[in-house]
C-alpha cells in the first residue's frame, strides 16, 4: 500500500510522524511523495493556535480533494476535536494521542497485541515480519530532507499555563526509560544521522519520576554513543539552573538554546502561571551567556495576552531589547477552549495584538541580525540539510550551524548530510553566505 504522511506544528510532531514511517515501511508499506499517489494518508495535527487547528482541518481536507480515499486524523487538533475530526472528508480512523503509538498497526488492522512498538524497533511476534533494522533514515518523500533524527524523550505536562492546550491534548508528563532513548540515538546514529534533537512537550521534565535531571540524560548520550552534534529542542526556564551549562564544556552539544519567556512583564507572567519572573530568566541567560558566549538562545513571546496593558507591553518590549536574542517566535495570542486565559476579562483587541506582535517582530529581527553579523568572517561547522540544482558555481547547499546559523554555500559535487568547516562571508537577509574551506 502506498501511505502519504503530513504533520503541523512542532519537532515532536516530526518525530512521531518519521516514527510512523519507519514502522509503516517495515510492515512492508511504500511512503509516497505526494497524495496524489497515495491509498493513506496520516496526518498529525496541531491545535497550539487557531491558526495552527485550521491549518490542520485544511491539510485535511487537502488531501481528501487529491483523491485519498482512506485519511487517519492523529494528533493533538484530533485528541481535542475528535468528533469534528471523523466528521472531515475520507477520515476512516480517529487516533487520539494517547492511542498514537498504536496507530500503525490500528490502521493496518492488525491485533495491536502482537506488537511491540519500540520506537528502535518493530517486531511481529509471529514470524518476524516486522523485524526492523537500526533506525531507518530514508528521507520521508514530501517532507523536508532530514539530516537531523528528533528524538522523542518526553510526552505530555504538567504545567499548567493558562494559555497552553497542548497540556489538555497530551496529557500529564512522562519520561521515557534512559534505555530506549540511547537505543534510539545509537540506531539514528547507525542509519546515518549526523545530528540527534531531543524533544518533548516539556523536555526538561525528563526524569523527574525517578528523580534524575535532564542533565543526566545528556552526559549518558555523551558517554554511551557516538553522536557529534546533539542538540535540544526547547527548555523551560525553570526546570535549569547556571550548573546546567557546564554541559556545554563538551563540544558536541551544539550552543544553541531555546528558552520559551513568553513575557517579559512580572504581572503577565503571573496571570500565564509561568514559573518564572524576568528577573530570573535574565540571571538564567546570563549564567549560560558565561559558559557559551556565542550561543544563539532564541525564545517564543506572546502578543497580547488577556489584560495586557501598554505599560505591560512597554515592560516585555524593553526586556526583549536587553536580551539581545539570536531569534524567536512571536504569537498573537489565540484563545483556546478549556483553557484559563480564554475565560479571563480583558481580552486585547485583535488590531491591537497584531501591532504588538508586528513590534516585538521588528524588534526581534533587529537583535537576530546583529547577532548573525558578529559571525561574518568565522568559521563554523555547518550540516547541509538540503542540496538545490546545480548552477554557475556548482551545487548550492543549505545547512545549520552549531549555533543554528542558516548557511549556504556551493560545492562542486553534492554534499547533503555532509558536515563541512565554513568560512562565513556575508549575509544574504537571514541567510549566511559561506566559503567551504576543507574541499
């Protein structure tokens, strides 16, 4: 059968869905480039914004119009809505997250007792049909080449933002054993990965069942496998502290860190029941900055949020120009049902959220270019993600940083999945323009 995968929103998203890909491909199925070609489809869905949820419905309904006759809805837009999910064009299965793992061989109506689901490995207890090698890298057809395997280490949260649906779609957190994951890194490894992302809903959760620290997770990756650049998705501010850095004594982390800050006012902060106050998120990007002077840390920052003055406004903005981040995410704020801030008074006009945002934009763009300018002229290891058609000058590749620079550069030969040194020349808008150096 031939099975057509799309998926929104965030790296977990991704993580499962190249999961999925490895399990359909070993239950002996084809992954299809287009939907066009396709007998399935799956598709994992995002609600963190309406946005997201309608990009969702309409990916959907997309691939019904191609002419998918059987289309499976997974997903945290389908564990929310399920009902309007079933009711969209050629849905035939509704899989809730907390039934996700199962969802291959749910949709291949096998028993899913005669599985297990082992994210490394698939094997059918009758006969070893569905025995798998180490984790197969095969670039999933119609997605973006991936150099890169996300590691899926940590499901759901405990947290409770006023703001975030995803908690109420993924349920509470839980770690997955140490074991598995190094047996998933070293089988990404093994398949040809160059780069290992650990992601989760709440990533810097993992381990606290057992009382072991993220920090800890790390060092044994570091110590058990051979991965060269490492790297992790995003990590909530409170769950570090200045010791957590020293990670970073070791170059194979990559110096790159997301800390989601959400606002840069007390007050606000207070109504999104974030655990930290700008004071601390400012000691917090000051111990990293110590450790790793050139890291990019990059953040999200909500526009918006139910009762936000303009001093309130004033406040994040001044605090985001002190930062000086290397990047970020700014989102209009998106009432979503169940949530608290949907039910709070003061709900900002959405022209007013839109100027907001467009600010804090502008502002971000102006520290993320000042950042990328300190580069020009070093040299840095770069990992091409994907290699466009030969021109003039040879073949031009795209690729990441350690401090997630975005670079290109051209090569007389292909040089995808290739990690290369980089003599960083000039900017081409958020682009780096580079010159190999070690061809």
């Amino acid at each position: 059968m031939k099975i057509f995968l799309d998926t929104i929103g965030c790296r977990l998203n991704q993580a499962e869905i190249e999961n999925m890909a490895r399990q359909f491909r070993a239950a002996g199925h084809e992954i299809v480039a287009s939907a066009d070609h396709a007998d399935m489809a799956v598709v994992n869905t995002c609600a963190v914004t309406t946005q997201a949820a309608s990009d969702s419905r309409g990916r959907i309904r997309a691939i019904a119009r191609a002419g998918v006759g059987e289309i499976v809805a997974t997903g945290c837009w389908t564990s929310l809505q399920p009902r309007e999910a079933a009711a969209l064009p050629n849905v035939k299965h509704v899989v809730t997250n907390d039934k996700k793992d199962l969802l291959v061989p749910s949709a291949l109506n096998l028993e899913p007792s005669t599985f297990d689901l082992e994210p490394s490995t698939l094997r059918h207890t009758q006969g070893g049909a569905f025995d798998l090698e180490p984790i197969d890298r095969t670039p999933i057809p119609g997605l973006r080449r991936r150099t890169r395997a996300f590691i899926k280490v940590q499901d759901g949260c405990d947290n409770k933002c006023t703001f975030c649906v995803t908690t109420i779609a993924r349920g509470e957190g839980r770690s997955r054993p140490l074991a598995d994951v190094i047996a998933d890194v070293n089988a990404a490894l093994a398949g040809g990965s160059k780069e290992i992302v650990l992601t989760g809903v709440h990533l810097g959760s993992w381990g606290q069942e057992t009382n072991v620290h993220l920090r800890d997770l790390v060092q044994a990756i570091l110590r058990e496998t051979d991965v060269k650049r490492l790297r992790l998705s995003s990590l909530e501010p409170w769950d570090l502290d200045a010791d957590f850095f020293s990670l970073w004594e070791d170059g194979r982390l990559m110096p790159h860190l997301h800390l989601p800050l959400q606002s840069g006012s007390e007050s606000t902060l207070k109504r999104m029941a974030r655990k930290t106050t700008p004071a601390s998120f400012r000691e917090l990007v000051g111990a990293a900055r110590t450790v790793v002077p050139d890291a990019a840390i990059t953040t999200d920052i909500i526009a918006g949020f139910p009762g936000e003055t303009e001093d309130e406004f004033a406040e994040t903005l001044e605090f985001v120009k002190e930062m000086y981040f290397a990047g970020g995410h700014i989102f209009s704020y998106s009432a979503r049902p169940g949530t608290g801030a949907a039910r709070m008074k003061g709900q900002v006009k959405p022209e007013l959220r839109k100027r907001r945002n467009r600010i804090l934009q502008e502002t971000i763009e102006g520290s993320a270019k000042s950042y990328r300018e300190r580069f020009i002229g070093r040299t840095m290891s770069v990992l091409w993600e994907s290699t466009m058609e030969y021109g003039e000058y040879g073949w031009r590749m795209e690729g990441w940083s350690g401090n997630y620079l975005r670079v290109t550069a051209t090569a007389p030969s292909p040089r995808w999945n290739e990690v290369d040194e980089v003599v960083l020349k000039e900017m081409l808008g958020v682009t780096m323009k580079g010159e190999i150096v070690n061809l």
